[in-house]
C-alpha cells in the first residue's frame, strides 16, 4: 500500500496546474484583503449612520483583521485534516453570510459580529489554505508566484472602492453590503479550483497515517508498539499544528515583526478616504484616492516580486528597506492637503506597501522551510492578530483626541519603523546562525 502511494508522488510543478492555484489565490487576496482594504467607502457612511467616534467604528475592521490572523491555525488544521478544498468552499460561505447578516445590522456590535468576526473568520478559512497550497504548488518560481497571487488585493481595491461608492449611492451602505455578500461567493469557487498536490511530505493524507500506525503496532515488539504509537501520533499532531515553531527563535523574531507591522499596515486604508473627505476632497475623488494606490500598490507587487525572483539580492533585506519606506512616507501623509498632494501620498504609498506584501510570505518560508509553512502561517498570523487588532482603534483613538485624522496616520508610521528593527535583527541572526532548529521530517 504503502508503495503504491508513493509511486504517485509529485513535487512542485513550478506551473502547470500551478497557475489556477495562482488565479484561485488571486480572487481570494481581493475577496478578503481587497474587501477590507476598500472598507473605508462604508466607514464613512456607518459613522454618519449610527453617529458615533472613529474609534468605535474603526472596530469593525479591526476585529475582521484580527479575526482572520487568529483564526489562521484553525484554517491550518481543517485544511489539513479535511482538505484544502472543504475548507475554502466553507469559508467563502460564511463570508457572504457574514456581509449579508451586517447589512441588516441595527447596531455597531451586531455589526461587530457579522462583518467583524463571521466574515473575519470566512475570511481565515479561505486565505490561509490557499495561500499554503500556492506554496506547495511552486519552489523556484515562488516569489514570483506569491507575488502575482497577491496583485488580487490591488486589483479588487482598484476596481471595489469607486464601485462602492456607487452603489452606495444607489442603494445606501446596506444594499451595497447585500451586493458584497453575493459577489463573495465567489470564494467558494475558488475552493473548488484547489486541487490537492499528491505530495506525502507536504500534504500528508490521514488515511496514510493511519495504514501506517496499523503496520507498526502489528510487526514491532510491544515495548516498541508503545514508541511507535507515541512518535506517530506526535507526528500526525506536529502535521496538523506544528507547535515546535514557538521554539524556533528566529520565527518568534520574524513574527515580532509581523505584531508591529499589523498595528501600521491596516489603518492608513481604513482612514484613508475619511481623511481626504476631512480635507474637503469630494466623495469620488476621495475614492479614487484608495484605487490609485491599488493601481501603484499592484505595480508594487508585480515590479518587486520580479526582482525578488531574481534572488539579486538577499529577500529579508529588500523587505526591511520597503518596510522603513513604507513608515517613511506615512510620516509625510499629514503634510498633503489638497487633492494632488494626497494622490503623490497614495501613489507612494501604494508602490511602497505592495513591494512590502510581495515577498513577506516569501521571507516566512525562508525562515521556516516550506515544508512547515502551513502551521508557521497559521501561528504567524495568530501571534500578529493582536497588531490587527489593535492597529485601527489605536489609530482611532488618537484621531478622536486630536480631532484630526493625520494622527493615525502618524501612529502607523511609527510602528512599521519599529517593526524594521526586528528585520535587522532577524538578518543578524541568521548570518550568526543563531536560533535556528532542526526541521521536523514529517
């Protein structure tokens, strides 16, 4: 039996088949991310709507963020026990329950709860499973892969954003919610398109497992049955959820980075159209803000997911330069006031953040080896939930004190800044050799 799996073995194509996992994450980079990113639209009509502060309502797409890095693990783990494909198609579902539950919402906590935590966590069963499988599916052409995977985020912000805003008009923020839940169900398509790569190392099947604990208890001696059953099933946990990274120090340093990157990285999209609207821009060029920096953040991503594939340069330093940019030029986002100036910002800020997204997941694999990148992204995104989480309030909160929105932006920019150091000091382990563990052979 046991040889008759493996005559089957393939390993990353590199292409083939590999590009519709390419287009399935895609549509699921714009469906989740892309979708938040282009939130704003609704922030703005929601404060007005319930007449309260920017920092309650920034908690709707603080608790979805942080609802989708927690619920990374679990995602993880279904997708392994049950397949990548179930657990896409689920979540795509609960995503369009969740949108369509909130345009019916009759309070910030109800929306709390629809938008935030149910389409959150729809969110959480689609990304990371996918993005796992794109992993799997490529090895020399990864960079690149990940890359034109995550152009579904700039190119979904691009064309959402000013198409919110018209059907808000049209239908107010609760019929564009019930046109959103709908458009995302198309998730679930994206969960069919996942075909399993038959890879017994990297996609074990739990039946394999099985057949072989059964050979085992069944030649050896009953004191080695009992540390054949013991290792076994410490493997078949370890291929679930890998919990020896928490040991792996280099990981803790890259997910370190990762906790202050979030508190910076989801607030400026989120204020971004409020702070224009702030500054007397009209609504559709205020929208057309957010769809220029998708359009640079798309070139961004394609531009130096390219040169990361060129491996010119080592990746972990091309991340902490787009990283310090990146703080840089949201620390100049107050001095820009009229319409011109705040398109510069959003075309700079765009190109910056997609150089940023392009290879960050490229990095983690480089930090972890590929074959654990399913559990490291799970525990990845769950220990920089509570930056996601707290980054817009944060923002909020300040924006609230200071009666003016430049101050979250201020606050975003700090945080990324803060977050390069664990970068630098990533990079200097790594060449010391220091925190590295052996990898699990699963």
């Amino acid at each position: 039996m046991k040889s008759a799996v493996r005559s089957h073995v393939v390993g990353p194509s590199d292409g083939g088949y590999g590009w519709f996992i390419v287009f399935s994450t895609f549509l699921v980079f714009g469906l989740t991310f892309g979708v938040i990113k282009s939130f704003g639209v609704f922030y703005v009509e929601i404060h007005r709507y319930f007449g309260t502060t920017a920092t309650a309502c920034s908690w709707i797409t603080s608790i979805s963020v942080a609802t989708v890095h927690i619920g990374a693990p679990v995602g993880s783990a279904m997708s392994a026990c049950v397949g990548h494909r179930a657990v896409v198609m689920l979540g795509g579902l609960l995503s369009s329950v969740g949108m369509v539950a909130g345009a019916f919402a009759q309070n910030l906590l109800q929306l709390y709860i629809t938008v935030g935590f149910i389409s959150g966590f729809g969110y959480a069963l689609t990304w990371t499973p996918t993005v796992t499988m794109l992993g799997c599916y490529f090895e020399k052409r990864r960079p690149l892969a990940n890359a034109l995977a995550s152009t579904g985020e700039c190119i979904i912000t691009f064309l959402f954003t000013p198409f919110f805003q018209l059907l808000v008009d049209e239908y107010s923020w609760r019929g564009a919610m019930l046109v959103l839940g709908a458009v995302q169900l198309n998730l679930c398509v994206c969960g069919a398109l996942l075909r399993p790569l038959n890879d017994p190392v990297k996609m074990r099947p739990a039946e394999q497992d099985r057949l072989e604990l059964e050979g085992l208890s069944q030649t050896d001696t009953d004191l080695k049955k009992s540390s054949s059953k013991s290792e076994a099933l410490r493997s078949k946990v370890l291929h679930y959820v890998d919990y020896t990274l928490i040991s792996n120090t280099r990981f803790m340093v890259y997910s370190t980075f990762g906790f202050f990157a979030a508190l910076g990285f989801f607030a400026p999209a989120l204020f971004l159209v409020p702070y224009a609207r702030s500054r007397g821009i009209e609504e559709y060029q205020a929208a057309a803000l957010m769809s220029i920096s998708a359009a640079l953040d798309l070139g961004g991503r394609l531009f130096f997911g390219w040169v990361a594939n060129l491996r010119l340069v080592e990746t972990i330093h091309q991340l902490t330069v787009t990283v310090i940019l990146l703080g840089l030029v949201l620390l100049l986002c107050p001095l820009a006031t009229t319409f011109t100036q705040l398109a510069v910002f959003s075309a700079g800020y765009g190109i910056v953040f997609g150089a940023t997204v392009a290879i960050h997941i490229t990095v983690l694999a480089e930090v972890v080896g590929v074959n654990r990148l399913g559990s490291a992204l799970g525990f990845f995104m769950l220990i920089r939930s509570s930056g996601g989480l707290l980054g817009p309030p944060i923002a909020g909160l300040f924006i609230d004190k200071m009666g003016n929105y430049s101050t979250g932006f201020l606050m975003a920019g700090i945080a990324l800044i803060l977050s390069s150091f664990f970068l630098l000091l990533l990079d200097q382990m790594t060449r010391r050799g220091c925190g590295t563990q052996p990898q699990i052979n699963r």
